[in-house]
C-alpha cells in the first residue's frame, strides 16, 4: 500500500512538472504584434514549427523556428494564434 502511495505521487508530479515546461520555443510573453522572425541556430537550439501571426492578412501562418532568438511573435499552435490574435485586432 506504500508503494502505491508513493508511485501516486510521483506520477502527479511528473505531471505537474510536464505540464509546467509548457511548449519549447514558446516566448515568455508571446505577442501579435512584429514581423515573422525565424530565430537563430546554435548549439543549444531545438528547432520545431511554430506559429506567427501576420497582422497585414489577419492571419496565423505557420514558420520553422530555429530554436533561439526571435521576437515574442511566435505561437505553439495555430489555434492558440488565432485565439490570441484574432480577438485582438477585431477590437481595433
């Protein structure tokens, strides 16, 4: 029975420690605003797809980021962008 306790929480942990990391390449304050900005390679750097939002055809577009640098115009997912985004520039 201790065991199973203990193999409980290590799993809420595990969770709640994956669920924290969030999605890589995601800026700490993601914004609509900035031109599309592919970031840069390095050493470190973990490329993936990601998302930007083009404000001039009020659309997400998807863009290779390369993993370090850029700008806060960058989105793990198309439809958080648009969430995000949209609902932005229709009040403007």
């Amino acid at each position: 029975m201790q065991v199973l306790h203990i193999l409980s929480l290590l799993l809420v942990a595990l969770v709640a420690y994956t669920s924290a990391q969030g999605c890589p390449g995601s800026p700490r304050n993601p914004s609509c605003v900035g031109p599309r900005n592919e970031g840069r390679r390095g050493w470190r750097c973990q490329a993936r797809m990601m998302w930007w939002y083009n404000a001039s055809i009020r659309q997400c577009q998807i863009m290779p980021y390369w993993g370090c640098w850029g700008n806060n115009n960058r989105w793990c997912t198309r439809a958080i962008c648009e969430q995000r985004c949209r609902r932005q520039t229709m009040f403007k």
